[in-house]
C-alpha cells in the first residue's frame, strides 16, 4: 500500500500592521562646544511603557530629554511620535504642537492661579468642559477637593500630584519626566510614585523617566537605558540590566561591589574562591571577577583556621571580620582577605553582627559573578 505523503494545508500568511512605537529616537546627537554630550542615542517606547534613562550626572539624560520636548535642538538624528517625525536637523515641530507632556522637579505650578487654573493651563473648549475635565483629573490624583485652592496651599507631594494631573490634562501621548519626585520626602515620595505610575499607565502615555537613582529606575521602570558619557550602553528589563551588566561599571551603578583580579590561562583564573571559567578569553589577559555583596556567603558555622570545610558552593576563603555595620533589614560586614589581605564586602542579614577580629569562612555564589577583561 502506498501512502501519500500529507501536507499541510498552507496558511495564508496576512501582512500584520506593526504598531510603532509611541515615541521613537534615532540616533540623537547633541554637542556643546565641539564635546558631545549625547552621543548617537537610540530608542523605542510603547503605549503604556515606562522607560527610564538611568545614569550619573551629566552623562546627558536632560539634554535628550529637552530634544525630545523641543527646547533644544539636536545636532543630528529624528524624533517621531506614533511613526510621523517631530523633528530632525531640518524639520522641526513646535514643542507645544508635539503631543508630549513635561513634569519636571522644579516645574512650579504658577502661584497667581488656582489648582484649576493650574490644570485648566494647555486645555481648549467651554469653560465647563474645562471644568469637568480638570475635575475629573484631580479625582484621579485623589484631589478633588482642592480645585478651588491655591499652590500655597498645598503640601509639596500635593503640588507635585497637580503638576501631575496638568501635565496629563491634554492627554499627551508622550510624557517626560525629569527627576519628578527628588524633591519629596522618601516617605511621600514611594507613595506618590506608584501612584504615578498607574495613572500613566491607565492613560497609555510612553513615558521616558530620567533618573540617576538605580532604585527609582528598578521601581518604576519597564525598561531601563542605562548611559554613560552620552552614550546608551545597556538598555532592557530591570532584571536582566541588574543581573547580566554589560562591564563592571554597569554593574557598580547598582550596588556595592566586590571585585577580584587575575589571569587567564587556558580559559581559567585563579582566585582565593577556586578558578573561575573565563570562555574566549586569550591567555594572559587580566580580568576583573565582580560580584555584589549579598551574593557572598558566610559560614557562620565554621570559625577559625580549622580544616577547610566541605565546598558546596566553590572553594571556601577565609577573612578576618574588620567591620559590621548594621545597616536596618542587613548588616554590611568588611572583611580583610588571608589571600593578599584585600577587603571584601558582604551583606548578611541583620541578626549577623559579627565582632572585629572574627576569622570566618566564606563562599561566593559563582552564578552571580561576572568576569569581565580589564580594559
Ligand atoms: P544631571 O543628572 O546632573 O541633571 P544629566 O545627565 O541630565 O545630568 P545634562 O544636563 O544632559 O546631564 O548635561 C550633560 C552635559 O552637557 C553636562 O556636562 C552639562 O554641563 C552640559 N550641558 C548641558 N546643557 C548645556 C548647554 N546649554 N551649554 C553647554 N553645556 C551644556
């Protein structure tokens, strides 16, 4: 009997209509006095996303953000909203003609107008369209009962939600925030945030948030970009930027780290923890194993100088507790090294205060360390 071969029906293959991105930067440069300050940055935010341009001081997160608003020009590269271009080197729409809302630390409600005036400010239509509109906003921001007060009036963390609720008024399609809640207390300020982040989120705004505290990024954060010297030189999940950094620097913007040298042969380095595997790196090259404190394990178990312990979690290395600071849910612990005397940091949870002079064994988590070539 012969069998005939079956096929698969074909499936007619129907062209998807991509959404584009809700704001879309290519290639942006910007430069003051022949020194680049943004240097070549590229990104794409949804609907509904939160991106935030994460990075120390002056590494050029405002200048983007002022390019995007339109109140500076870039050098080079476009902007567009919901794929039509607002801007390049030589087509330009007016900031206020771009669909993009601001809130920054210092923008001040004006002091001369009520809450209503306040957020009434870039709305067209009948004063009671206004009205209803801003009322219906203040709600949201659990203010209502405040449309008749004055800025003075409020509290900080009050004037920050209406700065919230103007910039949201004429329902933006892309908001910029630049460091919009540094100027609040941290009690206010965890509260307000989220706060925040669900009303964008509701709203379907893109959002590209500019910060330089890794806490706020990882917190508020769908994506983060993380930049240096003009530069975006990772950019994903908070997740993956935290645990997978693209160099030490990445890495130490997060947190504390430790870091170890050594050299490669044969693909291995040694170090006081046993060899770490350092996959394609030629022979004699210098690297740098990185590791944070919390992934340093103390075996609290085994004092002393006594015979070395079973290694469950690699090769065991003994130090001598120099400091414990209790620092609230842990306690941070610098020990100096037997090997070469270096000092390593550890994190251990609070009930652990362990006594200057202390000899204690410890053990690394070895997939949570990074090795990276010095460069
Ligand atoms: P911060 O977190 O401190 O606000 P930032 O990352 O936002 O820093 P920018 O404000 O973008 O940094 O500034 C980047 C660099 O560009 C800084 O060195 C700054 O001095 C410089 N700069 C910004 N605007 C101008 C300007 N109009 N003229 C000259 N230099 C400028």
């Amino acid at each position: 009997m012969t069998v005939s071969p079956v096929t698969a029906p074909a499936v007619p293959v129907r062209p998807v209509a991509a959404t584009p991105p809700r704001l879309e930067i290519r290639h942006l440069s910007r430069g003051f006095g022949g020194h680049a300050v943004v240097d070549d940055v590229s990104l794409r935010v949804m609907p509904g996303q939160v991106t935030c341009l994460l990075g120390p001081s002056g590494c050029g997160k405002t200048t983007t953000l002022r390019c995007v608003a339109g109140v500076d020009m870039q050098d080079s590269g476009e902007i567009l909203v919901d794929g039509r271009l607002v801007c390049d080197t030589l087509f330009r729409v007016p900031p206020e003609r771009r669909s993009i809302g601001l809130m920054f630390q210092d923008f001040a409600l004006f002091p001369h107008m009520s809450v209503e005036g306040n957020v009434a400010f870039g709305l067209t239509g009948t004063r009671a369209e206004k009205r209803a509109r801003v009322a219906a906003l203040l709600e949201r921001v659990d203010l209502g009962r405040y449309i008749d007060a004055w800025p003075h009036e409020l509290s900080g963390g009050e004037q920050q939600r209406v700065a919230l609720a103007r910039a949201l008024a004429p329902g933006p399609k892309v908001m910029l925030m630049d460091e919009p809640f540094s100027g609040l207390d941290n009690r206010l300020r965890d509260g307000i945030r989220d706060q925040t982040l669900e009303i964008l989120k509701e709203e379907g705004a893109a959002v590209l948030l500019v910060t330089h505290e890794p806490d706020e990024a990882m917190r508020m954060a769908d994506e983060i970009a993380l930049m240096r010297g003009g530069r975006i030189v990772q950019q994903g999940a908070p997740y993956n930027v935290y645990n997978a950094p693209v160099d030490k620097a990445a890495a130490a913007f997060f947190s504390d780290v430790n870091v170890i040298r050594g050299t490669v042969r044969g693909a291995l380095t040694d170090t006081p923890f046993g060899q770490f595997l350092a996959p394609g790196v030629p022979d004699g090259t210098e690297v740098e194993i990185v590791f944070r404190p919390q992934h340093v394990k103390i075996d609290f178990d085994r004092q002393g100088s006594g015979p070395l312990p079973t290694p469950r979690d690699g090769t065991p290395a003994r130090g001598v507790v120099q400091r414990a600071r209790f620092m609230g849910a842990d306690s941070l612990v610098e020990f100096r090294m037997d090997h070469d005397g270096f000092v390593l940091k550890a994190t251990v949870p609070n009930v652990f205060l362990p006594k200057p002079g202390t000899p204690l064994w410890l053990t690394i988590r070895r997939d949570r360390c990074f090795v990276f070539p010095v460069r």
